[in-house]
C-alpha cells in the first residue's frame, strides 16, 4: 500500500488497544516502530511499496502488552490515540506511543493479511 | 460714443473691404469647383437668409460693399470652407465686431439679424461709427476675447483667414444644427449662445483683423506682447491693422490653416475641427474616437503605472494605440508645451474665473491675454519652416477657459473636441486638471454625460477619466458632488459603445480609490455594474442553459475596470461588504469568473486578482457578517484553542480514512484531553435544501479548491496574497463553517501549498500565508501537521538577529510569523520540539535579545517563554547551552512560560496582535484560536490598497518569484510528495533517527 502525504489513503484497519506495563518509571508497550518520514523508506522490509515512509511495527516482545493485544510484526500503525501517523517522523510517532501520562493507547494499524481476508470475504459474497 | 471717429473709420473700413473683394475673388476662381459642391448642400439650410439680413443689416454705407463682398466672397469662401453666405457677414461685422468690445449693441444686431435685417442697421451703423474709436481704446478688452469665442473654435479664426473660415465654419454648424438653432433663439440657452456666437461671430473678423495687423508687422514682439497688459499693447499697434494685417490673412490664411492644422498644432486640431469641422478636417484628421481614446489611454497609461487603477490598460492600450498613431504623436506635444505653467498664465485664468461661468460671454472677454501668450510660445517652439508659414501667430491654442466655456457650446462637435483636447491637456497633469476644476469644468463635462450623441459623452467621459486619475482627490470630490457618479452610472446603463463604458468603468475606478467616495458608489452603481459588466462578462449565467456549455469569462478591459472599482469600494468596511454580499449575482458572478480562470489556466492578469481581491474582502468576517451567522456559532468556541481540534472531526470523516468518525470517537476515549468530543456529533453541515448562491457562496468548502488552485498556479503575487488572504478570513473565527474550512484545506491538500507560499520572495505572500496558517491550526489536526511540515519553513523566514535573511522580510511579516510559530506550538511540546530541531531558538534568543522592533522582540519572547514551559523539553535546551534567561524577557523577567502566558495573554499578546496588523484594526487576539485573525486579512486588502494606489509595483520581487515558479509541471509534485520529504530529510541530517526504536 503506496502512501503519499496528503492523498486519500483507503486501508483496512484494526483497532487494538494496548494498556502499558509499569516497570518503576518506565511504561513498556513491549514492540518496536520503523520507519517515518524522516527516514529511508526503501529500508522497510516491511513495506509492500518502498515509498511508504508509514510507521511500521518492526518487533514485537514476546509476552508483551503488545503482542496480548494483538499487535503483529509489519503492522503499520495509522493512527495512536487518533493521532495521525503516517505523516510523521520517526521520534514523532515514538513519542506519541511513549506518553508518560497514558496508560492505553489505541492504535489503528492496518496489515495485509487482514486486506486479504476482507479481499476474499467480499468475494465469496 | 465717440462720434468725431466715425468718418476716418468708416473709410478705413471701405479701403480694407475692398482689398478683401478682390482677393476673394482670386481665390474663389480657384476654388469654385470645390465650393460648388459644398456650396449647393449648405445653402439648402436656413443660413442664407440670416445671413444677407446680417448684411444687409450692417451699416449703410458698408452694405454696398458688403453685399459686393458677400457675393464674391461666398464663392471665395466655399473655397476653403464651402461657407459663402458667412464670409459676407464676416466682413461687414468686422467692422462691427470692434464695436462688440465697446457694447452690447453688436449683440442686439447679431440677434436682430437672425430675425431680419431692420434692427441690424440701426444698431450698425453706431457700431461702425463705433468701431474706429473703440478700436484703439477698446481694444484691449473685448476684441481680442470675441474673436476666439464667436466661432467657438476660437483661435482658429484669428489665424485663419478671419472672414471665410471662420464664417464658413460657423454657417454650417448652423446648417446642420440649423433648425435647432433658429427656433431655440426663443429659449434662453440657445439664444444666449446663438447671440454671443453671432456677436461674436460678427465681431470676428475685426478682431481678427486687428490681431493680424498686430502679430503681422510686431511678430517678432509678440512674446512681449503675451507678457504685457493688451490694453498697451494694443494701442501700438492699431495703425498698421487698417491695411497691412487685412489682406495678408485672407492670402494666408486659408492655406496656413490646413497646414497647421495637419502637422502642428494638434491641440488646434480639435479646437480647430470644431471650428471647422467643415467637410475634411474633420473626417480624415480629427476623427474624434482616436484622438479620444489615445489621449486617454496615453494619458492614463503613464499614470496607470504609479497608481493600481490603470496600469494594466496602460500597457495594451498603449500598443494598440501607438503603433496607428504616430502621425499625430508629434502633434500633442505641441499641446503640452503650452503649458499653463507659467506664472503669468495662471494667474490670468485665475482672474477670468467669474467670467466663464457667465458661459459665453465671459469666455469672449478672457482670450486675449491667454491666446497671444499662447501664441507666444507656440511660436517659439515650431519647427523653423512651421515658424516661416506663420510668422504671424494667428494659430495659437485656446486656453483653459476658452476650452471649458466651449464645453457649452451650442454645436456638439465643438463640444466635444473640446472634451476631447481637455483630456488631452489633463494627461499627466495635476496643474490643468487643477485648473480645470476650479474653472468649474467639471460640472460641465459631466453634464455632457448625458448628452444624446455618443461622441460628445464619449469625450466628456474621456476627459472625466483623466481628470479623475490622481492624488488630488479634490478632483475626485468635484466630480462627485455635480452628481458625476449617478451620471456615470446612468450611462453605463444606456450605451453599448464598449469604449464608452471602458472609459466609464476606468473613471468609477479611479474615482472609488478615494475612501468617502465608496459608499456613493456602492449606493448610486453596484447593482448596475454588476447587472451591465461582472455578470455578461463573467460568463455566469442565472438559469444555465442546460444545452449550451457554461461561458468562460472574459478578461475585458470593461470588466477588469469594474472589478477594480469594486475591489476598492469593498474595503470600506461592514456596511460595504454587506450591500456587496447581497448585491445580486455578484459573488455567483465573481466565483464563476475565478473557476473559468482557474480551468482556462488563465489567472495572472489583473482581472483575476481584482476578483480574488474583492471574495477575499467579502469574506472577512463572514462569521460576524452574515445574517443568522448565529445560527453558526460553535458553542464550543468558548472552550478555547483545545475544542478546535476535535471540532474538526466530524468534517474530516470524508479524510483519510473511511469511516473515522466512528474510529475517532473510540480513539478519543483514550485520549485524555478528549472532554470536548462530545460537541462533535451535534454539529453537522446544514442541510442544503437548494443550490448555494449569493453569499453563502462566499464560504461554502468548495472555494477552498478554488483558492488552492490560485495559490498552485498563479504568479501573480497580488493574486497570491489575495487567495491565502481568503483562506486567512475563512478560517478565522468560531463558527460551524470555519471549522469545514479548516478541515477541507487539510483534505484538499493544501497545506503543503501554503507552506511552499512561505519560500515566496514576496513579503507580503509570506505574511498571508503565516497568519492563514496560525488560523488553520487552530484545527488540532491541522496544528500537527503545520508543526510537522512547516516549522522549517517559517523558521527560516525569520532574520538571524541583526542580520537579515537574503529576504529581508517587513517587521509585520517578521511578526506575523513569530505569532504563528507560538499559536502551533501552544498545547503541543511535539510542535515546540519541532521548533528546537529546526534550530530556532538561536534567532530566536537573538531577535529577543538584539531586534530593534519591540513588536518583533515581544513576540519572539512570547515564543520562548512558550518553549521553556515544556519542561521535558528543557534537557534537550540545556544540552544545546540554553538556560532559563534566554528564554526570560529582557526587559522584565517571567521565565516560566505556560503561567506567564496568561498574563502574556492579556496585556501582550493581544496588543501584539493589533500591532501585528499593522493597526488596521483587527479584532481579536492573535494567539488565541478564538480570536479574530480575520481582520489581517481585510486590512492587509484595504492596506493595500491604497498602498498600491500610488506605489509602483515592485517589478524586481515579481521576477524573483516567477523564476522558482518556472518548473511549473514539476510543482505540483514537489509540492504534494516530495515536499514533507525534503524538509523532513533536512532534519534528519541534524538529527540522525533510529531507524527501530522499542517503546
């Protein structure tokens, strides 16, 4: 899925919603991010189109509030708490997961296997 | 009076006529041919017999002679100007004519012999015993004076041979108008005019006469003749007019005059084509539309360029025109030259004041002084073998007063060449038109306006124009309160001549550039100009013809005039901009004209930016303006820059991606700010039960498409500033339909065009574009995303310290961005981060620290004190070698950003904001979401407005800002894809990112 800033973008999205592990100070989510506008697109092996400077997720830890919640490996995180995020940069996008004062964050993320499977429902119908 | 003088004059008299009888003869032979002609159609009319009373009339003993002459020199005359019966009269009433200064009498003879001859005689043969005394004492006065205004055209007569053209001249504007004429002898005007033009009519010749003698033998001391008093001068003189003068000018003076007239004396040329309008002059020289026309367009060419109004025609106008016109070019500088500088002349017009209002007869007495001083230098500048022809200055121009008296004259091309020369001398000079004002030229002209034949107002409308154009609004005022405005109105509404209304629309359009006469004209011609010019020539139709294609508009110059005048008249506040919105059809008009623009790719002329002008003025303060705007207000708005963003939402649902509103809600759950999202769902987009139209047009979210083309394609930086002006206006404000506003710049893409405007080298795009920026974050969304891709941008708009940037931006530019810097990173530490990333808080210490504009060091110190609130981002500001003190006030200290703001709020920031726009009233705070940012946008309109009034363009930021704009295909993409990257990339080289970072 290209991306271009500023064009009507059509994905299939999920919602998933990730409540934060305190460890003393820190609150973990328990995934890492890629990507952003500031960086190398045509590093992202996650990409379908080496353009898309979209927030990627890159890792997720094993056990983790990520991965209980659902998120998966190449996801690409749209929106974090209907903050926009695929017009942003790396520290950007990291920041905005990374907000002391929340406890959840919600993430719209889209994948391609849920294209899919939308994709071959809409056909057996 | 006194008798003793009779007989010596009389003899005098028969001596002259008798020479005169027999040149006329020679050069009737001659010409008999010609005359024949002439002769045969103009006899048809009524003068004839007029003219054998006035003959017969005139003295007894001169009647035998006169009526000799008459029947010789009719002939004669056809010659030249085909006028056989006049020339008679002419001669007898030379004699007569001297009397004319003496007294009235002449006059009572004049009229008598329209009605038959008896009175004539009586009166005559005391004006011929008259004549010889007068003649030397006399003179002085009336002479000179009656001879330029009895034929109207005045001066020519004297340089022309008094008696055949100048008669003829006269007989057949009596022909033409004849019935006229005659018959109206009973009203007051017409008689009135019909007496003095008889008068002086008859006067003519001996006045003539005497001039001639005069300038014949004394040419060489003419110019100390101009100098001097007549009365002196005069005297001197007289003995050599009896035999010398006479005849030469008959001999001369028909050849000199065709001469003259086709080369030299351009100015003549209209006086003279009045005079004469005879057969040829008239048709091949003096067609009236050309001389017209290129003297206006001369005239307001030149001009245009200092001043908005013209400057557009000026340029095409003069190419059309020149290239046609050369022949005559030569010809108007010889108007010019006569200037009524000199001090002599002046004063002397001054002082003939009261007599032109008498109409006629003061316009008699005036001439001497101002025609031999004219005379004077005409002579002094002609080309030597022109300064051989006429030694004897019979040619000169007439004066102001004797144009502006012809102004009344009773023969409608008189009129109207002297309109037309009247424009000619008001080009590019504030003394004349001056002059002419305080002549009180101006009432008569726009009386003229209403004049049935179309060259008449033509002229008239022509001479308006130019006198209109300028920065002596006493001009403007003048023709305002003779009710011009209403005249010209009513013209636009009865003619269809296109040069006509041209010169209609361009007066309205100089005239509205003064702001007291704004009103007058929304109230006397809106609806009229919208009706008669922006609707046809928009192409915007009230029913469209489903079969036919949608019109595109027209850029003519009618239109562009119209368009300008009400891009004037809109900045003049509420009640303008109400009558202007609810002016039907205007804004559908205007809209229609811009999107045609737009699809034709057509929209760097003037036109276009006039049109831009007046939507982005019509649309300021549309949330306060527009009736049951109310209705529209978001209640939320009180809640201040926070319920912005979520306003948004429920616009955005068409953004990026389907479905959100339902997503947004979920998400906004887990924001904890997200209080205000319950207001979201009740506000809905009004429902549209019927097309939009009129006003509401004005701020419907389909314009945001309009003006982003604008602001992709045009290169017109008026243009420019315009359409992010309007976007500034509509954005501004809490109501339902800035918030869609807002939204749709975003969905439409377009901030990355504002944010690639910040590069233009135009100071005043940069500042439009800022300050529509500030309004349009205060959509939250929009706020991210401006602090995302923009803060590169306006930081590196901003000076470093005392130096300035390669643009070298004004202060209120300078300001206006620092305002927006803060209202993006208020309530957003991202924004704030954004701003230290791009390396900002060096100028921004410095212009604290360093400017000298107090606006500019209280508005970067708002901007800091911002900065240090966020207190995580404090680490970051330490390790760069910040502490708190740069980020304090200089003046008096209160670090602590987020707490000071408010106070900030209070007694800084909002007087920033005035300042910030440049006092032109705004309304509202700046920084605040809630405040108005509208009223920049407006007053930046009207500002300039009257800036650009008489401020040349500044051709060098217009190439410099066409030349990035040369890659136009590339724009587009640079814009929309490339764009973000570019900054973003840039700021990546500062900091280099992980490239996978847990969180």
């Amino acid at each position: 899925m290209s991306f271009i800033p500023g064009h009507p973008v059509t994905a299939v999205v999920q919602r998933i919603e990730i409540h934060k592990l305190r460890d003393g100070d820190n609150l973990i989510l328990g995934f890492s991010i890629g990507g952003g506008i500031d960086q190398d697109p045509s590093q992202n092996p996650f990409s379908e189109d080496k353009t898309d400077k979209g927030i990627y997720v890159t890792r997720v830890s094993k056990g983790g509030p990520a991965e209980v919640a659902g998120l998966r490996m190449g996801d690409k995180i749209m929106q974090v708490n209907g903050w926009d995020m695929t017009m942003v940069t790396h520290d950007q996008a990291r920041k905005k997961l990374t907000k002391k004062n929340e406890d959840v964050v919600r993430l719209l993320v889209t994948r391609k296997s849920l294209e899919n499977a939308v994709r071959q429902s809409m056909m057996q119908h | 009076m006194e008798e003793y003088d009779v007989p010596s004059a009389a003899s005098i008299l028969a001596s002259v006529k008798e020479q005169e009888a027999r040149f006329e003869r020679l050069t009737r032979a001659l010409e008999e041919e010609r005359r024949n002609v002439s002769l045969q159609l103009e006899r048809g009319s009524l003068p004839s017999d007029r003219l054998v009373g006035g003959t017969t009339g005139g003295s007894n003993q001169p009647l035998a002679w006169q009526q000799m002459v008459m029947q010789e020199q009719s002939p004669s005359n056809q010659t030249s100007l085909a006028m056989m019966q006049e020339p008679q009269e002419v001669v007898e009433e030379t004699v007569t004519i001297e009397e004319d200064p003496g007294t009235p009498t002449s006059h009572v003879s004049v009229v008598t012999s329209d009605d038959g001859t008896t009175r004539r005689t009586e009166t005559k043969d005391n004006v011929t015993n008259m004549k010889v005394t007068k003649m030397v004492k006399t003179v002085t006065t009336r002479t000179v004076r009656q001879v330029p205004l009895g034929p109207d055209g005045l001066p020519l007569p004297e340089g022309s041979s008094p008696l055949g053209s100048y008669t003829d001249s006269i007989d057949r504007r009596y022909m033409k108008n004849g019935e006229r004429f005659i018959t109206p002898q009973a009203t007051s005007t017409l008689t009135r005019s019909y007496n003095n033009y008889s008068d002086s009519y008859n006067d003519a010749p001996d006045s003539q006469f005497r001039h001639y003698t005069l300038h014949d033998g004394y040419g060489d001391m003419a110019d100390n003749y101009g100098s001097l008093s007549r009365g002196v001068n005069y005297r001197p003189y007289r003995p050599y007019m009896p035999t010398g003068g006479y005849r030469p000018e008959n001999s001369y003076t028909l050849p000199i005059r065709k001469d003259d007239y086709g080369h030299v004396a351009q100015p003549q040329v209209p006086m003279g084509s009045s005079t004469m309008d005879l057969n040829r002059s008239q048709p091949e020289r003096f067609q009236p539309e050309p001389y017209g026309l290129e003297d206006d367009r001369r005239s307001l060419g030149p001009d245009d360029e200092e001043p908005y109004d013209l400057e557009p025609d000026y340029s095409t106008a003069n190419r059309r025109t020149l290239p046609g016109r050369t022949i005559r070019e030569p010809l108007r500088n010889g108007p010019r030259m006569r200037g009524y500088e000199d001090p002599i002349e002046t004063e002397l017009i001054d002082e003939r004041h009261p007599y032109i209002h008498g109409m006629y007869p003061a316009p008699l007495a005036q001439p001497e002084r101002g025609s031999l001083a004219s005379l004077d230098r005409m002579g002094g500048r002609r080309s030597p073998s022109i300064d051989s022809i006429r030694k004897d200055p019979r040619w000169r121009d007439p004066d102001l007063p004797e144009v502006i008296a012809m102004l009344g004259h009773p023969i409608d091309p008189v009129k109207s060449n002297a309109a037309a020369y009247l424009q000619h001398l008001c080009y590019e000079n504030d003394k004349i038109k001056k002059d002419v004002r305080q002549l009180k030229g101006i009432p008569v002209l726009v009386g003229l306006l209403d004049h049935p034949k179309a060259e008449v107002h033509r002229k008239a409308c022509g001479a308006l124009r130019n006198i209109s154009y300028g920065k002596d609004h006493d001009n403007k005022v003048a023709i305002k309160s003779c009710d011009g405005i209403p005249a010209l109105i009513r013209l636009l509404r009865k003619t269809n001549d296109m040069e006509v209304r041209e010169l209609i629309t361009g007066t309205l359009w100089n005239l509205s550039s003064y702001e007291p006469l704004k009103m007058v004209i929304i109230n006397h011609g809106l609806q009229t100009m919208t009706n008669e010019v922006i609707i046809p020539h928009s192409g915007w139709e009230h029913e469209p013809n489903e079969d036919s294609k949608p019109r595109d508009a027209e850029w003519t110059t009618v239109f562009k005039n119209t368009s300008g005048c009400l891009r004037n008249v809109s900045s003049d506040g509420a009640e303008a901009r109400r009558r202007l919105r609810e002016c039907e059809g205007l804004v559908d008009a205007l809209l229609h004209a811009l999107q045609s623009a737009v699809g034709k790719k057509d929209m760097d002329n003037k036109s276009v930016e006039n049109c831009v002008c007046v939507m982005r003025n019509l649309s300021y303060h549309v949330h306060k303006e527009i009736p049951g705007a109310e209705k529209f207000q978001d209640p939320s708005a009180l809640q201040g820059p926070g319920s912005a963003g979520t306003q948004r939402k429920k616009k955005d649902d068409a953004g990026c991606f389907g479905g959100k509103k339902a997503k947004e809600e979920w998400f906004n759950q887990g924001r904890k700010n997200g209080e205000h999202d319950k207001n979201y769902d009740t506000l809905d987009l009004p429902k549209r039960t019927e097309p939009t139209k009129g006003f509401e047009l004005l701020y419907q979210p389909e314009v945001v498409r309009l003006y982003l083309s604008l602001l992709t394609e045009s290169q017109n930086f008026n243009t420019l500033e315009a359409a992010a002006g309007a976007l500034q206006n509509l954005s501004a404000g809490q109501w339902t339909w800035s918030n869609y506003i807002r939204a749709t710049v975003r969905k439409e893409k377009g901030l990355p065009i504002l944010v690639e405007l910040l590069r233009s080298d135009s100071d005043k795009v940069v500042r439009a574009v800022a300050i529509a920026l500030r309004n349009l974050s205060i959509d939250r969304r929009n706020k991210d995303l401006i602090g995302s891709y923009a803060m590169r941008d306006l930081v590196s708009n901003l000076p470093s310290g005392q130096q300035r940037p390669a643009k070298n931006l004004e202060e209120d530019t300078v300001v206006a961005i620092l305002n927006t810097i803060h209202e993006i990173i208020i309530e957003s530490s991202e924004n704030a981060r954004s701003l230290i990333t791009a390396q900002a808080i060096d100028k921004l210490v410095a212009i604290n620290r360093t400017s000298q504009s107090a606006r500019e060091t209280k508005a970067a110190s708002h901007v800091l004190q911002t900065v240090w609130s966020y207190k995580e981002l404090r680490n970051a500001l330490t390790k760069d070698g910040w502490n708190k003190t740069h980020f304090q006030p200089i003046p008096t200290g209160t670090p602590k950003g987020s707490r000071s703001c408010k106070p900030g709020y209070d007694d800084t920031t909002l007087p920033l904001m005035e300042k910030n726009q440049g006092n032109r009233g705004c309304s509202g705070g700046d920084m605040i979401p809630m405040g108005e940012l509208g009223p920049d946008g407006y007053s930046t309109i009207d500002q300039r407005d009257k800036e650009s009034k008489y401020k040349s363009s500044d051709g060098s930021s217009d190439l410099q800002e066409r030349e990035p704009l040369k890659n136009d295909t590339n724009r587009k993409h640079y814009i929309r894809s490339n764009r973000p990257t570019v900054s973003l990339v840039d700021a990546c080289d500062v900091k280099p990112q992980p490239v996978d970072s847990w969180v």
